[in-house]
C-alpha cells in the first residue's frame, strides 16, 4: 500500500510501520501549516528519524 502523507487521515498513517497514534497525530498536526513536498520531508516531524523514515518510506508517495 502507498500513502501520501499530505491527505492521508491519522488512522491510515497508523498503518505504517513504526508510527502509532502519536506520530501519526504529528504528521496531521505538521501538514496543517507545512506541506510535504517529498517523503524525506517528513522527517522534520519530531520523532521521526533516519532509521524510522527507512522503515516507512517504501509506503510514502507524496502526489505532487
């Protein structure tokens, strides 16, 4: 499965592998006021690292 990290809801984000409710209310709360343009961007959300992102990003597709 792929999700864009700019539209998805919080329980999809979930999905991923690493992120539980807390990340993924951090996603929404991030793209409320900046928007992902590529899916290395979302490790500007605290806590959200160089080892988690390459656990996720085989699931992240940003629509440009």
């Amino acid at each position: 499965f792929l999700i864009d990290p700019n539209t998805s809801p919080a329980d999809s984000l979930e999905l991923l592998p690493g992120i539980g409710r807390t990340l993924a209310d951090r996603i929404v709360e991030y793209r409320q006021q900046h928007r992902f343009e590529q899916e290395i961007d979302i490790t500007e959300v605290k806590g959200i690292g160089p080892k988690l992102y390459e656990r996720i990003k085989p699931y992240l597709r940003v629509k440009r």
